[in-house]
C-alpha cells in the first residue's frame, strides 16, 4: 500500500445489502479497477455483507476493513457513524444493529401512507422491490421508485420534492443513540468514526456539542475528505479533526453509478498533517 495520507483508501460505500446498487462483489471489482488501495464496505445498520465484502477483496488483491454505518439520533437529527475494524461477529454490536434496524419497517409504512395521500400509491411495495428485506428499507429505495414510476426524473429530486422534513413522504425515526452505536463498535475492538459532518444541520453549539460527546464516549475519528464535502469542508474539518484529536476517515459514500456523485477512489487524499484513520487500524486491515 502507498504511504500514510496519499493512500487511496474508500472507506465509505454501500452494497445490495442496504441501500446500494451493485453487490459487494462488484464494488470491490469496482474499487480495485478505480485504484483503490483499502476499501470498506459500510452498509446501513447491517454487517450481512460483510464476509462477501471480504473474500472479493481477497479475490482483487485489495487490502480491506470491516464496516457498517449506523444510524444514530442527536439533537433531533440523523447522525451516521461508521464503524471500521470490528469483530463483526460480537454479540453485542450484533443485537444492537438488528434493534436499530428494527423500526425501518414501520417508518417506511407511514412513508407510504403520506405519498398514498398526495396520490402515489403502492409507494410500500414498489420500495421493497429494490430492497426485498422490510428491515433495510429506505427513503433511497423509496426514491428508486418514483424515478422508476416517472414520479421524479432523479432521485435527488425525489428527496427534495418527497422526502424531507416537511414533504408528504417524510417519517421522522428515532434511531439509535450516539453512545450505543460508538460503545458497539469500540466494545467490537473497532474505531467509531462521525460520517459526512458537513450533511447535518446543526448549529455551530450542537455540533461541538456532537464532537464533544463523540469523543467522550471513545469515538476516535471524523470523515474529512467525503463525497457529499466540498472543498471548504475538507479545511473545515481537517481542522476540526485537529481541535479534537480525532484522525481523519476518507470515504466517497458511493452508493451507485447512476446516482452517486463521486465514484469509489476519485476523492482527494487526505491533507497531510492528519493521522490517517488507517493508522489506528494496521492490526485489523485484511
């Protein structure tokens, strides 16, 4: 593998288990013919990919970690955090992803129910066909299916017009809190790191607030250069890494050739006076 921060590492991207396109076997094809170097797949709520992430990774020569991203709730707002590096087969991290994924099925019935009210009706069963498991459904598969119906041209459009706060389709969830899902994965020998911070509408109190808690519960890294960052945020919070100590996560959030903004390894490295997650990790890197 390259050195320190010019690695191309990927360590944020979605399969067919959660709310991805292609299944982990064609994403790690995908990340070695794209240059990446350490992948991870970190599907939503959910380590079943996990073992195929690992043996295609093998099959590409591609060094790999452990992953999922886990949903979290915090001052009234969805937060991600991934885990990188765990045991995925601790009991603990287990049961606490199978509760947290637990309530998708009825949120995504009241989901319907709103779009069945605006006129979109068989929104339930036109999800689930792009995800097949209740418990692993979406907005994403909700939006698959506008697009498809010819609701929506895209689904970014879909999410703007349907399904966020204040659209017909949108069903607030109280996911899991932030130190269940960073105890899960520290306690699974794992490193807890906040996804995308840039996405979320905090103000600047409730983020360090977030930061703050993070690292108090034993959270050791934040993702810096990410696919939803522009590049303000990469300073932004290369800085905000330094002010907490945390080290720095590098990951495009792909999650399909048609719809993501960025492909898996087209990111920048990280800026060089960061301790790359990876660091923290050389023990668990497959």
């Amino acid at each position: 593998m390259s050195p320190k921060n010019i690695l191309n590492a990927d360590l944020h991207c979605h399969s067919v288990i959660s709310d991805g396109t292609l299944t982990p076997e064609a994403l790690a094809e995908r990340a070695k013919a794209n240059g990446v170097e350490l992948w991870a797949l970190t599907d939503h709520d959910e380590t079943g990919g996990v073992e195929r992430a690992a043996a295609a990774a093998r099959a590409q020569g591609l060094h790999y970690l452990t992953g999922a991203e886990i949903s979290v709730t915090f001052a009234g707002e969805t937060v991600h955090i991934v885990g990188l590096g765990f045991d995925a087969g601790n009991t603990a991290l287990k049961e606490g992803l199978h509760s947290t994924r637990g309530g998708r099925e009825q949120r995504a019935r009241e989901m319907a129910e709103g779009l069945a009210r605006v006129g979109i009706h068989g929104a339930f069963e036109g999800a689930l066909k792009f995800v097949g498991n209740p418990e692993l459904i979406s907005r994403t598969h909700f939006a698959r299916f506008l697009v498809e119906s010819g609701v929506c041209s895209e689904t970014h459009e879909v999410f703007r017009k349907y399904l966020t706060e204040g659209k017909p389709g949108y069903v607030p969830h109280r996911w899991a809190t932030l130190r269940d899902a960073v105890t899960w994965i520290t306690e699974a020998h794992g490193v807890a790191v906040i996804a995308h911070p840039g996405r979320y509408k905090f103000t600047p109190n409730e983020e360090y607030a977030l930061f703050t808690e993070f690292k108090a519960h034993g959270g050791r890294a934040v993702e810096v250069v990410t696919g939803s960052h522009t590049a303000q945020e990469f300073v932004k919070y290369a800085e905000t890494a330094k002010e907490f100590g945390l080290a720095a996560s590098r990951g495009s959030d792909f999650h399909s050739p048609d719809e993501s903004r960025i492909d898996l390894g087209a990111l920048p490295f990280l800026p060089g006076e960061l301790t790359p997650v990876w660091d923290l990790l050389a023990d668990r890197i497959q």
